[in-house]
C-alpha cells in the first residue's frame, strides 16, 4: 500500500484561502481515491509561504530522512512554498529521500509536460507572492505619507482617534517624567520606585525595567523615526523635546544595560548551590583595574539576601571548566561509554516491546481473523444466513481499518537509533556540547569555599571498572597567570566529591 503524509499551510497574508480543515479534507479524499494511506500531519498555522522558516514544514523535511512514507500530499502546490529556488532545494532533498510532492487539485501528470506545468505553477506562485508584497509595502507608504495609522500596537503614552495617533496626555506626562528624570541622572531603577510610591503603575503593577527602557530608546517620543531610509514625521505628534530625546538616548547608548550579561553563558546556572545557605549560584560580572571584563558565581543569600552567608565568589571560568574536566573524567573511564551505550539501546528495544497500541490491535487482528474462519467453516457446512453474511461485513471491514492502523504504529518504530549513531553523539558532546552534558548528566552541584560535590542524574556505571558509585579525590585546579589573585590562590587545592 502506498503512504503518505499530508502538508498543510494557512496564510497570514492570504485570510480568504482554504483553511486548514478544508485542505486536510481535500487531500483526506485524494488519498482515498488513489488508495494512499495517511500516516501522519504537518499544519503550519499562520505562516507565509514565501521563506521556509516554517516549524513542521522543516520538521517534515527532516522526518522524510526516516524513509517512512512516499508522497506529500498538499492542496495546491502554493501550500508547499512559494518560493520556487527553495522549492526546488526541498523537493530535491525530498526526491533524495524516496518521497514525492503531489498537489491534490492541480492535475500533474507525471511526464516531461508535468515538469514544465509544475514548474510554471510554481513560478506563478512566487510572482503572486511578491507582487502581493509589493503592494502591501506601497500601500503602508502612503499610509504613512498622509499620516495616517497604520494599525498595530502604540507606544505607551498614544492611542488612536480617527484613524490618526493622538497623545493620551495622561500616559504622556509619565513619559515625559521618565525622560527628565533620567536625563538628571536618576536611575531606572529610581523612576520606577518613585512612579509606583505614587500608585503609578504598568498593567496592574510597577513598571518593568525592559518597559522603561524600551519607552527611552523609542525615537518616535520625539515625533519622528526612521523606517529603512525613510523619515516618518507626520504619524507620530512629539511628546518629549527632541533635545531631551537626543541627550536620553545618548546615555542609554553609553550605558547599555545588559549588554555584557546577555552576551555570557553561565553553564553552571539553575544546577548549582551554595554550600552554606543553600541559596543558588548565580552569575555575576564586573569590571578589573585594568577595565577589562569579569565574571563570577557568586552567592545569591550573600548577594541579594543579605543573609550572612560568607561564600566567596567563584571565577566562573575555572569552576566552569573543573566541573567539565571531572564529566569528561567520569564518562572515559574504562568502560563507561560502553555502559552508556548498551544502555540506551537496551532502553530503546524495551519502549519497542512495550508498544502497548500495536500489541493490542495485533490481538485484535487475529481475534478477527479466527472469527472470520469460523464463519467460512459454518458456511461450507451449509449453515449460511443473513446474519452470517452481514457479521462477515462487519469483520471485513474491520480487518481493513486494523491492517491500516498497524501500519501506522509500525512505521513509528521502523526507524531506530544505531549503536554507532549513539557512540558518535556521545563522542561528539565531549568536546563540543558542554551544556547538553551539564543539562542531562549533572542533577546537582553544591560548593563550599575548598569543597565541590558533583551529583550525578545520569545512570553512570558502577562496579570493578567504573566508578564505585561514590567517589572522592583531591584535585588542583589550574589558574591561568592573568586571572591570578590572592583570594584564588588561597583556595587552589579543593576537594571534588563526585556521587553517582
């Protein structure tokens, strides 16, 4: 029997299209037609069809590796993409696979004719698509020329009257309160305690700090923005003098918030506590006399809490890197890959067997199977009735929904991972996924100014040539020269507890 699986795609910029149920419909009745079986669904739900950044179309592409099923059935081909270079890319990859794209209501033949009539479809599509977009984009021009709204959401502090922006002077004084005050030098984080002393708030509570600076960064406050290279200046009617604005934004730019924090990766973060309060490690940064960055681990009881706690800060990386050495250590020794290895696929023949879906429609089969016989052997026998030939219907009928339903559960289990894959993936995360080891290996780990324990999730081995379950080792963390300083130097022998 031949399989397929159905594609189908709503369109935010095409609203009067078929919807998704309608397209499911069509392609549900050409399988049954051309007696195609449906093995499964990919719906992207408002999604354009001009680019392929698309969730379950990426997710079908990958899928059709597993050689599962032979066609893509889709509505029109404009469902499948309307970007004729990046079609062609994904049906190449598709046809490498085995499968082949079918459009349900355009009549391809399957010949030398049908490659060129697909071929013009799809570039029709691709021109529909941009002049759609062009239009689109010179309708929004000269809604903008004439200074008209162009829909969506407002910044705080306007709102929409006849079809024009207009100022909500009372949001309005508050921005402007905002932007004097940090232009003396108040503080974000100061505008916010004074606004909410003075029950000023932002949807039912204190203004978030991401709020507040979005509302100085934003450039239409002063009555005019950019839009690519064009200057828009009859939307928005100013609410801060564009002196204030200038100087504003030129502090903010100076100051850039979290700029350095959102750029580092703290691998240890949400695994690791404080040995003495319990409180976890968070990240932290600063800046050396020498002006260059740094960055730390450091008590969030000591830090925020204030609670007494007297943990010293950890250079975020030397602990990165002798948590990462102590896995590495663990996962080589003598026979621990092999444990890992046999494991998952012990662990993954067992969810096979235990399928319990197929097991009982499997049941169910021969179940039907032996009372379709019975009826044959009464027949033969001259025992023939009405009611004989109407339950030999009924099991007929359900022998062939059965037969299609264990196709399915089967075809969910045709594709398994090898013990090779497994060994290269693990190999491979040694040296290049430091944060997928942490994430999956590591459940917890707790320090002490001259004490880390690592606790294991993962089911390491345990016996005569692994790791005896818990284990204990004094280690010397080694210090790069530049990042040296007295207070690591006091601390350079720790003591690593590993429990597995």
């Amino acid at each position: 029997m031949k399989t397929a699986v159905i594609y189908a795609r709503y369109s935010c910029d095409a609203q009067t299209e078929q919807s998704i149920e309608g397209q499911l419909r069509v392609c549900e009745d050409y399988a049954k037609t051309h007696d195609i079986l449906i093995l499964d669904t990919y719906i992207d739900r408002a999604m354009s069809g001009t680019n392929d950044m698309r969730p379950d179309f990426q997710r079908m592409i990958r899928d059709s590796a597993k050689r599962q099923w032979s066609y893509v059935l889709v509505y029109k081909l404009d469902r499948f993409s309307r970007n004729k270079y990046e079609a062609t890319i994904h049906k190449n990859t598709l046809k490498n696979n085995g499968v082949k794209v079918v459009s349900a209501m355009e009549n391809i033949p399957d010949s030398p004719e049908g490659i060129i009539l697909e071929s013009l479809l799809e570039g029709m599509n691709q021109y529909y698509s941009a002049e759609l977009a062009q239009k689109v984009r010179r309708g929004m021009r000269e809604t903008r020329l004439k200074g008209n709204y162009q829909g969506g959401a407002l910044p705080y502090g306007y709102m929409a009257s006849d079809r024009k922006v207009v100022i909500d002077e009372e949001k309005a004084e508050i921005v402007r309160f905002m932007f004097d005050q940090y232009a003396k030098g108040i503080t974000v984080k100061e505008i916010i305690a004074t606004l909410t002393a003075h029950g000023i708030l932002y949807k039912g509570r204190q203004f978030p700090m991401n709020t507040v600076y979005g509302i100085l960064r934003n450039e239409k406050y002063s009555g005019t923005y950019m839009h690519g290279d064009e200057v828009v200046d009859k939307i928005y009617p100013p609410i801060v003098d564009p002196e204030i604005f200038a100087k504003v934004r030129a502090k903010v730019s100076c100051n850039k918030i979290g700029k350095h924090s959102n750029a580092v990766v703290y691998l240890l973060r949400q695994k690791m506590k404080c040995g003495y309060c319990g409180e976890n490690m968070i990240g932290e940064c600063g800046t050396s006399k020498q002006g260059e960055r740094t960055y730390y681990y450091k008590c969030h009881g000591r830090k925020n809490l204030r609670n007494g706690c007297k943990q010293q800060p950890y250079r975020k990386e030397i602990l990165e890197k002798f948590v990462l050495d102590s896995i590495i250590t663990e996962l080589k020794k003598p026979g621990q890959m092999d444990y890992i290895v046999q494991g998952l696929l012990t662990l993954q023949e067992s969810q096979i067997k235990a399928n319990s879906t197929l097991s009982i429609l499997e049941r169910e089969q021969k179940q039907n199977e032996s009372a379709m016989e019975n009826i044959m052997t009464a027949v033969e026998r001259g025992f023939y009735t009405a009611a004989a030939n109407k339950r030999m219907k009924e099991l007929e009928d359900r022998q062939a929904e059965l037969e299609r339903l264990i196709i399915i559960e089967r075809s969910k289990m045709q594709v398994k991972v090898t013990e090779k894959e497994i060994r290269a993936y693990y190999e491979s995360a040694l040296l290049q996924e430091p944060q997928m080891l942490i994430n999956f290996l590591i459940r917890e780990i707790i320090v002490f100014d001259d004490e880390i324990h690592i606790y294991f999730n993962s089911p390491l081995q345990t016996g005569p040539d692994a790791s005896q379950g818990l284990s204990v080792c004094d280690r010397e963390t080694t210090i790069p020269a530049h990042i040296q300083n007295s207070y690591e130097l006091r601390r350079k022998n720790i003591r690593l507890t590993i429990t597995i």
